[in-house]
C-alpha cells in the first residue's frame, strides 16, 4: 500500500468513525452514523489494514497510520460501552419488575443470559423456528388490514401476546418491520402480533390509533382460536409506531394491557414540532402536518390527543424506553420527557439509555443496540407478564414449522 492510499484510507477511517459521536444533519450521515455504532467493530478489522508497515514509510503514512489508529478505537467504542451495560442493566430490571422470571417450560429456547453477548457480534443467534398466519383484522372503505401472526412452533394454549406497531413516520413502513425480534419472541412462548395500520395523509390522526385499538378487540375476540391469553397483552411500537403504542396504552383503559414498549418513539408531538429534526435529515414538521392535519396553530386539538406525554396517570401500564443518545431524528428528550412524567405519576418504568445510539440502532440485531434491545424487551415482558397457568401446550407432529427470518 502506497503512503497515499494509506493516508487517504486513514482519512475516510477517521471521518467514519467521527460519527460514532457527531450526530447526524442529513439521511447520508445518519446511514454512515449507523454504519460506524452498529457494525463498527468490522468497520475496525478494515481499518487496521493502513497500519500494516512498510520499509520506507514517509510521514505521510504514519500521519494515515496514525488516523486509522484513532478510528480503530472510536469504531470499537460502541460494543465496548454496550458490554459494560452487562453488569448494571440486568441488577436495574431486578430492581424495577423483581428478579423471578416468566417460566416458560415449552420455550425452544433460554432467555438471554446477559445483554450483550461478544460471540453475537460476530454472528447472530440463529432464529428459532415458529409457525406463522396471516389474518385481515379490519376493513376500511377498500382498504384491509392485515396482521402477521408469530406462534411458537408447538401446539400451544393460551399464551401473553405482543402487539408491534410498525414506524415509517405514520406515512409509510409496514408489518414486516424487524421481523427477526417478533421471530425471536415467539421461540420463547409469546404470541408476536405485528399489525398494519391506515397512513397518512390520506387517513390523518386518529386513523391510525383506532386501527391499533381495533387490532386489540381483534385478539380480545379470537382469542381462544388463536392461544391468546385475552388478559395478557403488551404493546411495542418502533419510531412513529412507539408513538401509537404508547397512546393506545394510555388511552385504551384496557385492563389486559399489561405493558408497553417505545423504541425511539416521540412522545409529545408539539414538543417535536417545536424542535424539528434537521432539515437535510428528515422533515419532522412536515410529517406531523401530514399525520395530524396541518401545524400546532390549526390542529392544536390533534396535537394534544396525539402525545401519550398528555394521558400518563398512576393507573397507567409499566413501561419501557429504549431510546439512543445520538438520535437526531426523534430526540431523546421525548423520552427523557415522558420518562419524567411516568416517575411524577408513580407508573413502574424504565428508561434504556443508549449513549453511542442512533435512530433506527436496532436494525442489526446482533449489534449493540440490537442485542441490549432484545434483552430489554425479553426481560420487560417477563417482569410484567404473570406466570402462565398450565395448559395442554405439547410438541407439532402434524405440520411443519415455518421459519420467519427478517425480510
């Protein structure tokens, strides 16, 4: 390798790894961003290679050595910050939702020991097998929605269902969103449930949070046809669909709630509007005039029925906050906001912080952000959810499961 290319190499190493703390003002930093926090520590093995000697190295080289040496580090940083949260993250859940975990006697697979697992970073658990269906749970007009249903790949009795609730800014995105974690609950005794749900701006607030209430009835009704146990849901939504999770929670009065979920959720939709996101990186003002029906000063009313921040009260279900520091997209704030409305009103909480993180950190799923989320969502779900009474749960003889990777 040449002096130049070595110092060019250091050059884009360096610029790289910046932005595992810089956050991102437009769509191609955000993609880089999430390219150094992710996948940073196999951005780190390409970077070791300007470092690699020569005989007659001029200073140039060792300016390019030196450069891609510092990226190493800053590349790394990410899964090692994420490797110490193994020794307080799992005593903080003790804590918050008891020590005692869901016994799940028919599970294919443990709980996960530890949030991060080093041997995951390299390669992925493999996705246990489940059975799927898909089911039409409303009608609107011409439009039909649809629901994809993860069973465990046994024969099962009633079981806890998740409810996910897909982001994409309440305008785009559908159910096959991390299909990789609803595949992942399911091989561990839940009945994963990812809805569809009417977009904007053709159907405006409060569109889509009926189709999430309608979606509960839905599971409420055909429970039994299902192995739904009716008294035990959570909600979990990502982005615009943390926002609908949380609202529904809040605002349903269903008792069977029994927890709910945000991933980098915004939470008080003024709040985001006053505080936009930057222009070159995702157009907040405009997304919420399209899902809402214009600004603050003409849809005040939507505005405030739209922000879960608004209907937190002592009665409201235990909930988690998985939020990344670095998000520029939907702001931290909204959860530390809501973080602090849930501690005034004595609702059981906790908010994962992800200092390295960015919007849309947990789309690798082995990767630091990937791995603490699993195991927050899993180890939530068991804090919240009763034990399940016995039931006649026993092995599939008669069909073949169908494994449901992310598409």
């Amino acid at each position: 390798m040449s002096d130049a290319l070595r110092l060019i190499g250091g050059l884009v190493f360096a610029c790289l790894a910046s932005l595992t703390f810089i956050s991102a003002s437009t769509r191609l930093m955000w993609g880089a961003g999430l390219a150094a926090t992710e996948y940073g520590y196999w951005l780190a093995c390409a970077a070791l290679l300007p470092l690699i000697p020569t005989r007659h190295q001029t200073r140039l080289g060792k300016v390019g050595a030196l450069l891609s040496m510092g990226a190493v580090g800053l590349f790394l940083l990410p899964a090692v910050r994420a490797w110490q949260m193994n020794g307080d993250l799992p005593k903080t859940f003790d804590q918050r939702f008891g020590a005692e975990r869901r016994e799940r006697t028919h599970a294919s697979e443990d709980p996960r020991r530890l949030p991060v697992l080093l041997p995951e970073l390299l390669k992925p658990a493999k996705l246990p097998d489940v059975r799927f269906e898909e089911r039409v749970f409303a009608t609107r007009g011409s439009e039909r929605l649809t629901l994809d249903i993860y069973h465990p790949a046994y024969v099962h009795g009633p079981l806890p269902a998740v409810i996910v609730v897909h982001g994409g800014s309440w305008q785009s995105g559908n159910n096959t969103e991390f299909a990789a974690l609803n595949g992942y609950l399911a091989g561990r005794d839940y009945v994963v449930v990812a809805i569809n749900y009417r977009l904007a701006p053709r159907w405006p607030f409060p569109a889509a949070r009926d189709d999430v209430l309608s979606a509960i009835a839905y599971l409420k009704v055909y429970a039994s046809e299902l192995g739904v146990d009716p008294t035990r849901l959570a909600l979990m939504g990502r982005s615009g669909g943390g926002q609908l999770a949380l609202l529904a929670a809040y605002t349903s009065g269903e008792a069977s709630i029994k927890g709910v979920i945000s991933v980098y959720g915004p939470t008080d939709l003024r709040f985001a509007y006053e505080h936009p996101a930057p222009a070159g990186l995702v157009n907040t003002r405009g997304n919420l005039e399209a899902y809402l029906g214009g600004p603050p000063a003409g849809a005040e009313d939507a505005y405030f029925a739209a922000s879960p921040l608004n209907f937190v009260t002592a009665t409201s279900p235990p909930t988690l906050l998985i939020h990344g520091m670095m998000d520029a997209v939907v702001s931290a704030d909204e959860s530390v906001r809501l973080e602090e409305r849930l501690r005034q009103a004595g609702v059981k909480h906790l908010f994962v912080r992800l200092p390295w993180a960015t919007h849309g950190c947990d789309q690798s799923f082995g990767g630091p952000c990937g791995q603490i989320a699993t195991y927050s969502i899993e180890r939530f779900l068991d804090g919240v959810m009763a034990v399940p009474p016995a039931d006649d749960r026993r092995p599939v003889r008669d069909r073949n499961p169908v494994k449901r990777a992310a598409r």
